[in-house]
C-alpha cells in the first residue's frame, strides 16, 4: 500500500468527525443567539438595578467617610483638650510649689523680724509644742479644715507690734468635745468597717490667744447701716481692738467726724491681698451680698466672718444688727460654733490658649458659677465632663454649677435642691431643658467637672461667677471647677442645722400649709 492510498484512507476517516464538530459549532452558535435574545431584557434590567446598586453604595460610602472624619476630628479634639488639661494640671502644682515657697520664705523672714524684737514678744515654742498646736488634744487636724497660723502685722496708727490671733477648731456634739477627729471618717477595728457620725457634730472655733484686728464690711448706699457702723467702731475702739474698713467707709466715717482717723484701710489691691495676714475676724452689716463681697475679698484662706442681718432675706445672716454688743462681746470671747461654707475654684480656658500661661487667673465662688445663652436666641449647646467621663449635653437655657450654700439661691430657683451648707458637693442644675428627663444632680465634693462649648454651637455662651464678672465663652472655649481648699467660715447663731432651718422657714416659708382640721373620729 503506497503513501498516497494512506492518506486518501486518512483524510477519508477522519471526514465524518469533522463535518459532526462543525455541526455541533453551529448548533451551539445558533442556541447562544437564541438565549440572547430570549434574555436581552433580563439582562438590561439587572444592569438598571446594578446602577441603582452601585449608587446606594456610593451614599454609603460617603457616610462611612464622614464618620470616620468626624471620629478622627473627635480624637484629635479630645487629644487637645487632654494636653490642655496636662497644662493646667501641671500649672497648679507649679502655683501650689510657688505658694510653699511663699511661704517658707516668709515664716524665715518672721523668724528674723521676732529675733530683733525679742524684748517685744513672749519666747517662742519648740518644735513639739508648734506639732501639738497644729494637731491639738482631741480636736481636727487644723491644717485639714482650717488653719490661721500666727502672723505678725504693722499697725498704721502704732509702733507696737501686733500678733494675729491663732485658733484651732474641734468637732462637738451638743456643746462637748468630741475625740473623733476628721481625718477618721471609715475605721476599721477586728475585721469591721464603721463609718464615723460626722453629720451630728458641729464645728467650733476657739481662741488660743485673743483677737486684736477686725474688719468691717458694710452694705453701701444704707443710711442704718451707716449709722450701725459708727456706733460698731466706736464700741470696738473701746475694747482695745484695731480696725479695718473699706476705704469708702474710712471716707464716710472722716466725713462725719476726725474722731475716726485711728481706723484703717488698704489703698491699693496688693495690699488687699494681704489682709488675711493681719485680721483676725471679720464683720458683715448687710444681707447676703456682703458676705458674699467680703468672701471675695480673701483669695486664699478667710477669717472667721460674724454676719449681722441687715438685708432681705439673709440665708446666711443669723445675727442680728440690734444685739452686736451681746454678739460680738461673746464672739471674741469664744468658743463660737461656726459653719465651713465650702467654695468653688473656676478656671476659663480658652481654646486659642497654646500653653499654661496663657490661661485665665482661678476665680473663687461662694454661691454659684451660671453659664447660660445670653442675649443670643439659640439654646445653649454645652458638653459637660465629670473627671474623665462624659456626663451629659446640655440643650437649655443654661446650667449651674452651686455649692451646697448656693442652694437656696438661683439653684433653687431653677429647681435643685435645698442641702445643707455642710454638705460637702457640687449641685448640677440645669436652667429651663429642652427634656422632661433632664432632673438635677448633685455630685461629690472631689470631682473636677469641665463644661465645654463645643465648636457646633449655633451661638456664643456666658459665665458669670456669683452674679459678677461676667465672661463670654466662644466655641472650643471651657470652663473648668472644682472645690476650693479654702472655706469660708461663718458663726452660727446655735448651730449650722439650727441656723440653716431658721433660715428657709423664715425666708422662704418653706412648707407653710393651713393645717388641716380636725373633726372628731369617724365610725368605719
């Protein structure tokens, strides 16, 4: 068999496999036509659903980009304020270095003054007896509560030099010393914890050595006051004391008569500062206001401060103007019970402030620190911090930050809660909220609390500490409060319960009803 009959075999063979694949090609191409053009339709509905699809996708996405930024712009502002913090952390341990300090170097430069004037002064205590002054018997720790450490202060009118008077409080209980000392608040004893009866003690003051210097404040523009206050000096100046007034009144009292030119005053505000140095207790003739006035004149530690009662309402007044003599002679003599009002420390920090010193000087509030929306027509927006942890937005008209003696001032008025002056804690009141869930709280005295306009806001929001000093927060703006180290002590008529429940009887009527009658019993 030759090549050319192989191949004609070959290609014969193979012939009918090639005609069926071609077959079969074409039968294929025929079916995916048909299917195109069975499912043309189908198709060009799942691209219009695909369109639709890949839009929604697109919206989503572009939320998911703005919250992202918006959590990025959150930390980023968190991370400022936190720095912010730091700074103003860091700014008060450097004031708090500064003041030791200060007050070293005074107590060497009073070491040297009473080396030269030996021949003047008693000798001084050693070591063991200035530890046990400043710890006492059964008393408080002074130095935890309150302590005026004995200073010496110029007299203007005299040469002779003049001592301050020193003091120590205690805890007492219907009249008595009591053992228990602040600090043991929670005891533990054989496996148990107790916590100490502090609410039924009452704080009193007791002169260690007696008072030579006080202070008059009075309330302006009163003709009676005027009247009580001449009279009030002259009675002192009798008693061999020294005495301060303002130099409005020292003005007034020269106008009257040049009988007055022994009293005293201050003429500048550096030398104001320095008045807890060289008074010993301090004297009110006015309402409220005037203590509140002679509160703000004491940036650091307050003389015990007398409030006579000579205005409206007088929820911390108790005295009255009539008895001064019977008052203040039994004042001097001691002991007095005495109610620790506690006070609030503001700071503003503004958000353009880039390091510590830059920020705002600390600013003390007896009453209350109110941050509300002005003149503007748009709710207040305030984010309010609690330490590290959110507290909550306030929507209103504003909030206020009270002590527990503002109480019974615009925090009531707005709806907190009356609580007593000894109360240690911060009211939390809102003004007029836009919820009907947004109730009152009252949180402890330890806490730092930042209310924060945040940089959304609609309009500006304002502060103001005590009804004075007002002050504008723009967005990013803060205001920064926590309690003072530095009560004010005020004397109690009885005691602080006493005085405090006298006070929102008389003033307020609190919970005045006609009683209701009594008919006789009646058969069931």
């Amino acid at each position: 068999m030759g090549p050319e009959g192989f191949s004609s075999n070959d290609n014969a063979s193979n012939l009918p496999c090639e005609n069926g694949f071609l077959d079969s090609l074409s039968l294929l191409n025929s079916e995916k036509a048909v299917k195109e053009i069975v499912e043309q339709p189908l198709v060009e509905g799942i691209e219009d659903h695909l369109v639709e699809f890949s839009e929604a996708m697109r919206t989503v996405g572009k939320a998911l980009r703005r919250a992202a930024e918006g959590k990025a712009s959150a930390q980023a502002e968190a991370s400022e304020w936190k720095r912010k913090y730091e700074l103003e952390r860091e700014k008060n341990l450097q004031l708090e270095n500064k003041v030791l300090t200060s007050v070293e170097i005074y107590d060497n430069r009073k070491e040297k003054k009473i080396e030269n004037s030996a021949q003047h002064l008693e000798p001084m205590h050693d070591t063991n007896e200035q530890l046990h002054m400043y710890l006492g018997n059964n008393g408080i720790y002074s130095h935890e509560v309150l302590w005026d450490k004995e200073q010496d202060s110029y007299s203007n009118a005299c040469s002779k030099l003049i001592r301050k008077a020193s003091f120590k409080l205690h805890w007492s209980c219907k009249g008595e010393k009591n053992d228990q000392h602040k600090h043991d608040v929670v005891s533990f004893e054989k496996g148990n914890i107790t916590a100490a009866e502090r609410s039924s003690k009452q704080i009193c003051l007791k002169w260690e050595s007696p008072p030579q210097t006080v202070l008059i404040l009075t309330k302006p523009n009163s003709i009676s006051v005027k009247v009580i206050c001449a009279e009030m000096v002259r009675w002192l100046r009798e008693k061999k004391l020294n005495i301060y007034v303002e130099p409005r009144v020292r003005t007034e009292l020269l106008t009257e008569s040049s009988y007055y030119n022994f009293v005293q005053t201050w003429k500048d505000g550096d030398s104001m500062l320095l008045l807890h140095e060289k008074v010993d207790l301090v004297v009110t003739l006015g309402g409220d206001g005037t203590v509140l006035w002679a509160a703000s004149l004491f940036k650091g530690p307050v003389p015990p401060i007398v409030p006579f009662s000579l205005g409206s309402l007088g929820f911390m007044t108790p005295f009255h103007s009539e008895q001064y003599r019977e008052r203040l002679k039994s004042i001097l003599q001691g002991p007095i019970s005495i109610t620790l009002r506690h006070r609030l420390q503001c700071h503003v920090i503004r958000e353009a402030a880039k390091t510590e010193y830059e920020t705002e000087e600390p600013i003390l509030v007896l009453n209350e620190v109110t941050i509300d929306r002005g003149i503007s027509p748009f709710l207040t927006n305030l984010e309010c911090y609690c330490d590290n942890s959110f507290v909550t937005c306030v929507q209103g008209d504003g909030l206020i930050l009270s002590t527990t003696s503002g109480s019974t001032a615009y925090s009531l008025a707005a709806g907190g809660s009356m609580v007593h002056p000894q109360v240690p804690g911060i009211l939390f009141t809102p003004i007029c909220p836009h919820s009907l869930s947004f109730r009152p709280l009252i949180l402890p005295e330890h806490v730092t609390l930042r209310i924060q306009v945040p940089f959304n806001s609609r309009g500006h929001a304002w502060v103001s500490f005590d009804g004075k000093d007002r002050k504008q927060l723009a967005p990013g703006d803060a205001l920064v409060c926590s309690m003072s180290v530095w009560p004010v002590p005020t004397a109690c008529r009885g005691d602080s319960t006493n005085d405090f429940l006298r006070s929102i009887h008389e003033g307020l009527h609190w919970n005045l009803r006609k009683t209701q009658s009594f008919d006789g019993p009646r058969d069931t």
